[in-house]
C-alpha cells in the first residue's frame, strides 16, 4: 500500500508541473484566460492533496505569485492584491520570490491604480531583500517623481544607473528629475547619455529638445523635436515645442 501511495504522488506531481508549464505556456501567448485556469488547476491538486507540496514548497509559491500576476494582466486588480498578499506568507523562506513579489504587487499598485505612496512600501521592501535590484530603484524613482519628491527620486534613478548604467530610459528620468530641479545643464548631459546607449530613443530627443529650448537654443532644439517625432508616435505636445521653437528662432533674428 505504501508504494501504491508513493507512486500516486508522483503522479500527482507530474501532473503540477504539467500544469504549471502549460501556464507558462499560455501566458508568453498572451492567453491569460487559459494560463489561469491551468494554475488554479495545479492549486487545485495541491490543496486536495497538501503531500505532493512537501519536496516542493517552492513550487506552491511561485505558482500563487504567477497566479497573481495573471490576475493583474486580467484587470483583475483587487484579487490580484489578495493574491500577491497571500503568496507573500507562503514566500517567507524564500528572500528571492519575495522581492519579486512585493516588486511585482509595487508595480500593479502604480501602474493600474495609481497608489505611488504604497507602491513605494512594497519597492522598499525588495530593495531591503535585495538591495541590487535595479528596477525597484526605478520604479520606486518614478513613483516619487510623481509625489513630486524629485530629490528622492533623483536619488532613486543614481542607485539604479549604479546598478545598471546602460539603461536609457534611466537616464531620461533622471535628467528630467535635474531639468525640474533646475539643473538644465546636468539634465541636459543625461539626455544626451541615453541617446548614446539608445540613439533612436524619443523621450530622451524630445526632453534634450525642451533642454535646449530652455537654453535658448531653439535651432538645436527643433532638430530634437524633428527626430523625437521620427523615432517616436505622433506627440501633439512636441508637435507644439517644436511650432512654439520655430516662432521664438524667428523673433530671436
């Protein structure tokens, strides 16, 4: 009988990680639908069957994490928060799944619903598990951005260059973080960084451009604009800097 019982949970396993890779599956196919009912299948067992978790808690954890961010892609914001909450006591053994969790609960709290302060808590809480992880630093960054806390967040985007400098987008942000501080020419050296590591990137075109503008420099400015609008979407608001250029060159002559 007791290999009968060994064997059946062996099965049983198989059929978790079946499951579970199925899931993987669906979701990098964008079928989120699908990807979910495979992981509530897999809970499912483990739940009806506490044994098959026992070489693999790690396996149970993950897999409300995975649950949760399936959830958040769903719109299904409130059950993923609870999902993300209930992995969290499940993670407590493992330092690396919990600082993607509370990473991954940071950014569905800023993004989809726009609560920078408790975002905050939860980036803070990765970074105190892992203080090189660099996105927390950035999105923590752009939270504060958005409270307006621009020293903070300067401080936030200097921690994630540290950790990897070769990141454009950082370095967009922190110049904007310079450029409202009123460090123009600091603002401008980190726009002109990003375009270095992305030539083509638009958002560091179009604030090099407002630099510039603020500067005086309106001819340099226009051909930012010229170039944000090439490599980026229609952006009626560059479209307007670099109209509003063109009329201030004019009256400078």
């Amino acid at each position: 009988m007791s290999w009968i019982l060994r064997k059946r949970d062996g099965n049983l396993k198989k059929q978790v990680k079946s499951e579970l890779n199925k899931a993987v599956a669906l979701s990098e196919k964008g079928k989120y639908v699908e990807a979910l009912a495979a992981v509530n299948r897999a809970l499912e067992i483990g739940s009806e069957h506490p044994e098959v978790w026992e070489a693999a808690t790690n396996q149970a954890t993950v897999m409300t994490s995975f649950k949760a961010t399936l959830l958040a892609r769903l719109g299904r914001v409130e059950a993923a928060l609870r999902c993300y909450d209930e992995a969290a006591l499940l993670l407590k053994d493992n330092e690396r799944g919990l600082a993607d969790l509370w990473y991954n609960k940071g950014v569905l709290l800023s993004l989809n619903l726009g609560m920078h302060e408790r975002a905050i808590a939860c980036y803070d809480k990765t970074i105190k598990i892992s203080p090189g992880y660099g996105l927390a630093w950035y999105n923590k960054g752009l939270c504060l951005s958005s409270l307006g806390r621009h020293e903070e967040a300067l401080s936030c985007f200097e921690k994630a260059l540290n950790i990897n400098p070769k990141d454009a987008s950082t370095w967009v942000n922190k110049g904007s973080a310079l450029a409202i501080m009123g460090k123009i020419e600091d603002a401008l050296k980190c726009f002109e960084t990003a375009l270095e590591r992305e030539p083509k990137n638009s958002n560091a075109w179009a604030n090099k451009g407002t630099a510039l503008k603020t500067l005086g420099k309106y001819e340099e400015a226009e051909k930012c604009y010229i170039k944000a609008l090439k490599f980026g979407p229609k952006d009626k608001f560059v479209e307007k800097m670099l109209e509003e250029c063109k009329r201030l060159r004019l009256m400078s002559k």
